[in-house]
C-alpha cells in the first residue's frame, strides 16, 4: 500500500462514530465480533516500570469501539458512578451498553440487560421523540 492509501484509509476509520476512552477495554466478549478498536491518540498515564499502579492504570492509549453495523445512539448518564448508556440497533434486536469513562483508570465498556438502564434515560427518549 502506498502512503496516500495509507493516509485515506486512517482517516476512514479515525472519523467513524463510536465510544471512545483513555484505555478502553471490553468487558463483554460480544463486543468484539460487534465492533472493532481503534486507537485514535497515543499513549499517556504513567510509565514508571517500578509503579505497582495500584492508585492507577498504567499508560495506555485512547480507543474507539466502532460499531460494525447499525446504528449507536446515546442514551445519557446517569449517577450511578457517571455510566454512561447506549443502545446499539442492529436489524432485529437492540444491544445496551454500559460506559465507564476514563479517571485514574481505564475506560470499559459492556453490555448490560434493558432492566440495568435507569428508567429516567428511557423516558426521556418517549419526550424527545414526542417533540418532533
């Protein structure tokens, strides 16, 4: 591959909508045959080799997970630790999604079942839907 198809092609990736952390990792095994990661930044955090990295992660990147189909909508936080929730609509079924974003540790990501998001970020989906 030459440098310009090279270019294109990350550029392709690096703008395609996702969930995106320092560190993110998947909590679910099913979300690596739905999605892929991307690193979209470099590395940062601690790099100290002798750093038990107890208080912290050590240094990682920042990822995406980008949805191979359908489509990602964000449902909004919540205050259960700040989670953030989606839902991924693939033709026949919805997947909910759970996000821890990043702090001292890294971002994760997992899908959760409808009855784990709080009803107040539903209802707030009838409102919105309602104005239109």
């Amino acid at each position: 591959m030459r440098l310009e198809g090279a270019v294109q092609a990350a550029l392709s990736r690096l703008q395609r909508e996702g969930i995106e952390g320092w560190g993110l990792y998947l909590r679910s095994p099913e979300l690596e045959g739905l999605g892929e990661l991307v690193q979209v930044g470099p590395r940062r955090g601690c790099t100290n080799a002798r750093c038990g990295h107890v208080s912290h992660d050590p240094a990682a990147p920042r990822r995406r997970w980008i949805p191979r189909a359908g489509a990602l909508y964000y449902l909004g936080r919540a205050g259960d630790g700040d989670y953030g929730y989606y839902v991924l609509r693939l033709p026949g079924r919805d997947i909910f999604l759970r996000f821890r974003p990043p702090g001292a540790f890294h971002a994760w990501l997992e899908v959760v079942d409808l009855s784990r998001v709080p009803d107040h970020l539903l209802a707030r989906l009838a409102q919105t839907s309602g104005e239109r």
